[in-house]
C-alpha cells in the first residue's frame, strides 16, 4: 500500500519525471539544430551512420540527467530508495537505446575522431555541472555546456564527408557562438523582464553586449581568413535585431513559454541561413 501511495502521489510521480527526463527544453535545440546544420553543409556523403550517431547522441544527452540525479549535481537529486530505484531504470533502459547504436558507429575500429570530439564535449559537461548550481554561474554554465551540445554540428559533418578538419570544426565554432548568444539574451531578457525604460534594460544587458561583440569579432575574424563565407554574418542578424527590439521596446510580460519557442524559430532561421550561405560560398 505504501509504495502505491508513492505512486500516486503527484508530488513523488512529479519528480520521478523529472529524474526520467531532461529538463532543459531549449537544450535539445541547441543539440538538433547544429546536427542538422553541419549535415546539411556537408551534403552528398553517408547518411547511415548519421543516423546511428543521432539515435546516439539523443541518449547520451538523455542519459545524463538520471546520472546527475545519482550523483547529486542537478537540482533534483536522487534521495529515496524508489527515487534511486526510477534513476536506475532510466539508466539502464537508455543505456540499452544507445548501445547498439555505438556499436555500429565504431565497428571495426571506424570513426575515430568522433572520440576527440566526445571527449571536448564530455570535458565541457564535467566543467559545467558544479557551475550550474550556483546562479551567478548559471548562465556562464550554460554557455560552457553548449560546447558540449553543439559539438553535434562538428560531428554531422564528419561523419557525413568522413573527414574531420577544419571545416568541422569551423561549424562547431560558429554554432556554438550562436549558441552563445542566444543563452546570454535569454537570460538577460528574464533577468530584465520587469523593466521598461531603454536605460535599465542597456544597464541589464551589459552582459549580452559583452557577450555579443566578441561573437561578431569572432564572425569577422572567421570570415577574413576565408574559413566562413563573408554572407555567414546574416545568420546572425534576426538575433541581433530580435534583441535590438528588447532593448528599445516598452514593457511586456514575459512568457517564459512562448520565449522558449521564439528562440526555437530563431535557431532555426540561423541555420536555414547559414546553410544558405555555405552553398553560396
């Protein structure tokens, strides 16, 4: 009777959920739309094993909450025996998703490299998850984290042309400076949601600006060593109106929802863009 109380309680069915299942939505953007993105400007290689490493990648992504649950680094920790119990599961039935798929990506010793690229990513989560409880490093977290996730666009490339340069790399590096604006405006538009004149808000955003000028640096300096086509910082021109727009516009209440699925299309529109781009190149 006990443990179908358990069961039933909302609460205890509430944060079993949330040991299942990852919690940062805009995440598995920030994994998909680079790995759409580098195999789309790869184009006209192997899709199989494309198809492998994103079965993959999804499960290891999914893996990592009911891991951190265990190990008591999210913010929803592990802590009763049926709690550990549905971690476990979890554990076990994605780990079970993702092993064959690996299987098939490096038999016979193949694709290599994507082990170089796994350990960056590994390395960058392993960084981000003492910084992302503590909240004045949350958004630095998320922006450390997002090398991990976009790593996904470096790795399509890859293994859709089966060659690992500076190509794949170039991809990784301008999706995760988008990545990184987008982090930073998202938290700078929560963190200013109650402000209304075009001073507070530019006092607030200090950090986006920060943030924001280093990125289309970074942009132009790609460009003029000919590792980006010149049109790539179109890519990122929504973004930066669809902040320039925050900044001089009045008030509004701020939809968490409905911001989440802006910054969805908005990725998207990058990406479309960016392809673009590259097969204009």
């Amino acid at each position: 009777m006990a443990q179908i109380a358990v069961t039933l309680n909302p609460a205890a069915v509430t944060r079993n959920r949330a040991i299942w299942l990852p919690r940062e939505h805009g995440a598995w953007g920030m994994l998909l739309v680079p790995l759409v993105t580098g195999a789309t400007v790869a184009a006209g290689g192997s899709y199989l094993p494309l198809g492998w490493f994103t079965i993959a990648a999804l499960s290891l992504f999914w893996l990592r909450t009911p891991v951190e649950a265990l190990l008591g680094t999210s913010v929803i920790r592990a802590r009763t025996s049926n709690e550990r119990r549905a971690a476990w599961t979890a554990v076990a039935v994605v780990s079970a998703i993702s092993l064959p798929s690996l299987v098939a990506l490096f038999w016979g010793l193949q694709r290599l490299d994507l082990l170089a690229i796994g350990a960056v990513a590994g390395l960058a989560f392993a960084i981000q998850a003492p910084l992302k409880r503590q909240r004045k490093f949350r958004a630095l977290a998320e922006v450390i984290g997002s090398i991990g996730l976009t790593s996904t666009a470096a790795s399509a490339y890859y293994l859709v042309t089966g060659t690992f340069g500076s190509a794949a790399l170039t991809i990784w590096a301008i999706n995760w400076l988008f990545a990184a604006e987008q982090i930073e405006f998202v938290q700078t538009r929560i963190r200013g949601a109650k402000l209304a004149t075009f001073a507070d808000r530019l006092a607030r955003g200090k950090t986006y600006l920060i943030t924001a000028a280093p990125v289309l640096l970074a942009l132009a300096a790609l460009s003029i060593f000919k590792l980006v086509p010149a049109l790539a910082i179109l890519a990122f021109t929504p973004a930066l109106i669809r902040a320039g727009l925050w900044f001089t516009s009045r008030q509004k209440a701020l939809d968490v929802h409905r911001l989440g699925w802006m910054e969805l299309g908005n990725a998207i529109t990058f990406a479309a863009l960016l392809v673009t781009a590259f097969r204009l190149r």
